[in-house]
C-alpha cells in the first residue's frame, strides 16, 4: 500500500512538472515577452560561473565523502578534507627517466589530487538536482537517516602537470643543435649540428596520469615519459645559399664612455652569428638580456622616465638601433619596433629602436625571405656594425632609401636658477634637455633608377625635457648681486642675457641663452600627411648669444640612451 501511494504521489509530480512549465512558457510567448535563446544561455552561464564561486554553500546532513562526514560544512570546508585525504601523497618520490637520464618529483609537484574534483559541489547539491523523481528520493533518503557517501577518484591536475614537465623536462632534455655558419676571414665556415632527444610534454603527461589513475599503489614509483629524437635544421647545400649582402648598417659611439662602449660591443656580441630560416622571428631583448654583471653588462646612462640614470647595459639600445638599420636595407620584415622616449643623436629620428626589460619594449624581425640569412655584428671600438647576408631575390636595379621627415618640434624650457655660490653672470647647464619632436620615416623603392613607390615606414613621437641652468649671482656688490636674482627670477632668457651682458660684460659662458633645435620641420607649410601647417615651440633669442658647440650636446645626449 505505501508502494502505491508513493508511486501515485511521484506521478502526479511528475505530470505537475511536465505540464506547467509548458503552460508558462506558451503564455509568454503569447505575452511576447520571451527571452531570446542567446540571453537563457548567458544568464545559465552567469549563473554557473556565480555558483562556483559559492564556495560558502552548504552540504546537507548525512553526506559523506570517501566516509569523511562533510554534514553541514561548506563547500571549501569540505575542499580541505578532500585536500587533506590526498596529503599523504605529497612527499612520495617520483623517479622520471628520459634520454638515459632521470630526475625526481614529488606527488605534491605531479599535482595528485581528486580525479573528480567536483566531488564537494555535488555533495553540496544532493537532493536539489536531478528530475523531480531524484530529488524527491534523494531527499526522502536523508529524511529517513539513509546517508550519500561520495567515493573519491585519484587523478592529477593535467594543466598543472604540464606546467611543471615544461620546466623540469629541461634537466633530461639534449637539444638539438642546428647546422650553423661562423665568418672567419671574410668567408662563411660551415659547421655540423646535432640531433637531440626531448622530452614530449602532454605525451608525458597522459602516461603520468594514466599511471596514476589505473596502475599506482601509492608508493615511490618509476615512470619513463615520452621523448621524441630532433634533427637539426638545415643543411650544408641550404646554408651554401647565404652568398650575398642585403644589408648593411653602422653607428659611431666614439664619445662614449667606457662603460657604455662595453655594453655596445656586448650586446653586438650576443646578436652576432644568429641564422634565421625564412618564416623564422628573432627578439633581440631576449637574445641580449638579462642586463646584469653578470651577462658582461656595466653601468651607464639610460633613459627613465624621462630622466637619465645609471643602470645596467646603459647603451644597449644603440645595438638594436644599429641592427634596425641593417634590417631596413636587407628589406626584412618589422615584427615590433618601438622610438625612444626622447631623442638620441647618433641617428636621425625616425632611425631608431629601441630596448626597455622593464618597459616591454622590443625589436623584434622575421625573415620574410625564401632562403637562410646571417647576422654579423662586431665593433672596432668606435663604431657598431651590422652585416645581412643571404641570397639576393631581387634585381641588380632594384634599390632602397629611406627619408626622415619631421613633423613637428618642440623646444624644451629652461629653469633658470640662481647660485648664490658661483660669480655673476656665469652659466652652467646642471641638467640637459632633449627638445621633442614628431617624424615619420619614408621608404622610398626605386627600379632602373625610377621612383616606383614611396610610403611611410613608421611613425616616432619623442618627448622634450626641459633643462636646468644655474646663474651665479655672487659679488662683492650687493646691488649687482640683486640685480642678477631679479633678472633671473623674471625666467626670460632675452632678460637674463641683457642682465649678464650689463652687470658681468666680462663672463665667458658656452652655455646657450636658447636651444638651437638639431632639426627643423621638414616641411614647414604644410604637413604632408594631414595637410594643415606644423607649429614649432622656440624661445626668442637674445642680440648676442653664444651656442653650446655641436659636439657638446652629442657627448651628453649620446651617453644618455639605452
């Protein structure tokens, strides 16, 4: 009788459950008010993703996990205990073997854990899933004292598990190495490589997980992965291909320090001899960092924002500068390339690339060519050179130029300051500033000596920074001791100049009254991309000045990038 009357209970909500969800539905869609199929499944998404992240939820009574009671705990209570069964698996040695050699792990690094992980989210909605039928006894069992016990499953976290073989597999790991060219004497040396065993990472990792789920006792065990035998690339007749110069690029860091001349001639070191094979991408901030002592780096000038201060491998961006003008006129392709953030003076703007490990900046190519090329640098301690060759594709008439062209400039202020310590009317620049500009770099092809094409390259903004000058105010007369502060208080150069030339006529100073920008707009009528008229930002000029000579400005600002 109980039968019967249980079985009649559940039909009749069963036929309630299937019957009113239909009615409501057909109302509204009568009503139209539906929702659209694509927002159901964006709020049942939301609402999942909001449920796993519930872990506050709790487990009814009378359920169990693996005969742990998880009764009236919450989800990531029960987490812990499931956590805490597997434990006792952390410290057990692995012993994993690849290529003849072996290394160990630990269950805590194989990422043992429960196979279904799920497990404390099921337990917490016992009895309010499934059809109505299986809620309904689900429900009734805990009523009546029959408890759920959850079994556990072994497993290991496959994506933590291949994160860990990425790293560790480097310890058993024979690389290959690749056929390879040196230059000796003006000609290319051919050299043999090396064929290597490596390690297969997710190969290896569904072994390991298939031990572990179906054939481990628990105890240390042996387990040999997956390796797979690498052959060098290239090939003796292939590398034979690189014959020809596609380009050729050199910059002079002379003025230099010494410091600077060894990052220079360093990170130059690093890049030379690098072979890419076409499709191949090279990065020259990882080939040449970290820039550190102990990579052969020494402190030096670089820029911070907008600040020069020492670092280590101060210069560096002169190699990539110098690498990015032989990359222009082998015409390989640009993956990234980034100006300064204010201008350097051993190339035109626009000419530059440059390095930055903290800031992300990069130079980065792709050889875009059908056959093999060879970087070769070297530096002769005055300047930094950089060699393309490989096989010449295009005709004998085919020829490239490039054209800087500036945009806009943008002078720096001057912050005049009064020294009481130094005597009237003389200058000294305590902090050099860059003057800022906007340019743009053109390509311009030429076939039979005729202008075929001409096209913007890329595109520099580089930032100005004011500078700083001290102007002594010392005297033996206090009165042409105020005069001067006034004068300089007015922070008018034409005021400060007329002061000078009048209370000190005998000071000789080189330091100007008024920056001399290096470059004037290209094009000073019309800009040539936009059409409208470039303004520039100048200080008007004293009657008589005296301008800091060229080589002055070069040495400072030269020693100043990275």
């Amino acid at each position: 009788m109980k039968n019967r009357v249980l079985g009649a209970v559940l039909g009749l909500l069963l036929v309630t459950e299937l019957s009113a969800p239909m009615t409501i539905y057909a109302e509204e869609i009568n009503e139209e008010t539906a929702v659209s199929a694509e927002e159901i499944a964006n709020d049942e998404a939301e609402a999942v993703t909001e449920e796993a992240a519930l872990d506050t939820r709790i487990i009814p009574a009378g359920i169990s996990i693996e005969g742990m009671d998880v009764s009236n705990l919450t989800v990531s209570e029960a987490d812990e205990l499931v956590a805490n069964y597997f434990s006792k698996y952390n410290d057990v040695v692995f012993t994993l073997s690849a290529n003849e050699q072996s290394f160990t792990a630990t269950g805590a690094e194989l990422c043992i854990g429960a196979k279904n992980a799920d497990v404390t989210s099921k337990a917490a909605t016992y009895g309010s899933t499934g059809n109505i039928a299986e809620r309904f006894m689900a429900s009734k069992d805990l009523e009546e004292g029959r408890g759920k016990d959850y079994k556990l499953s072994i497993g290991v976290d496959k994506a933590g598990l291949i994160t860990y073989l990425t790293s560790a597999s480097t310890q058993v790991n024979d690389e290959a190495s690749d056929d390879y060219l040196t230059r000796e004497n003006g000609a290319f040396v051919f050299h043999e490589g090396t064929s290597g065993v490596v390690v297969q990472v997710e190969e290896s990792a569904a072994i390991i997980e298939d031990y572990i789920e179906n054939e481990w006792d628990g105890s240390d065990a042996s387990i040999a992965l997956s390796t797979i035998v690498k052959e060098p690339r290239g090939s003796k007749e292939e590398l034979a291909e690189i014959t020809d110069l596609l380009g050729s690029y050199d910059t002079d860091y002379s003025s230099s320090s010494a410091a600077r001349k060894n990052n220079v001639a360093n990170g130059v070191s690093f890049i030379n001899g690098t072979i890419l094979y076409p499709g191949d991408e090279f990065s020259v901030l990882n080939t040449i960092t970290p820039f550190s002592a102990e990579n052969g780096y020494m402190l030096a000038g670089s820029y911070e924002n907008g600040t020069t201060v020492e670092t280590y491998g101060g210069g560096i961006c002169q190699v990539s500068t110098t690498l990015y003008g032989a990359v222009r006129e082998a015409e390989l392709q640009i993956v990234t390339r980034s100006c300064h953030s204010m201008i350097v003076t051993y190339v035109p703007p626009s000419q530059d690339a440059a390095i930055a490990e903290s800031g992300g900046k990069d130079f980065q190519i792709r050889n875009n060519k059908n056959y093999p090329i060879y970087i070769e640098g070297y530096c002769d301690g005055n300047k930094a050179y950089f060699n393309i060759y490989g096989k010449e594709e295009d005709s004998a008439t085919h020829e490239v130029e490039y054209e800087t062209e500036i945009a806009a400039v943008n002078v720096q202020n001057t912050t005049w300051v009064a020294d009481p310590n130094v005597p009237l009317g003389k200058m000294t620049t305590t902090v050099s500033g860059h003057t800022g500009y906007t340019a743009r770099l053109w390509k311009i092809v030429y076939e039979d000596g005729q202008e075929v094409s001409r096209e913007v390259y890329n595109n520099s903004k580089y930032n100005p920074s004011n500078r700083t000058v001290t102007v002594g105010i010392a005297s033996e007369d206090p009165n042409l001791s105020y005069a001067m502060l006034q004068a300089v208080a007015t922070q008018d150069a034409t005021t400060i100049a007329n002061a000078i030339a009048t209370y000190a006529p005998g000071v000789t100073n080189t330091t100007p009254f008024v920056i001399t920008p290096k470059y004037s707009v290209t094009n000073p009528d019309t800009d040539s991309s936009t059409g409208t008229t470039d303004s520039t930002t100048t200080e008007t000029a004293p009657a008589e000045t005296t301008t800091v000579p060229e080589t002055t400005e070069q040495v400072v600002t030269d020693n100043s990038d990275i």
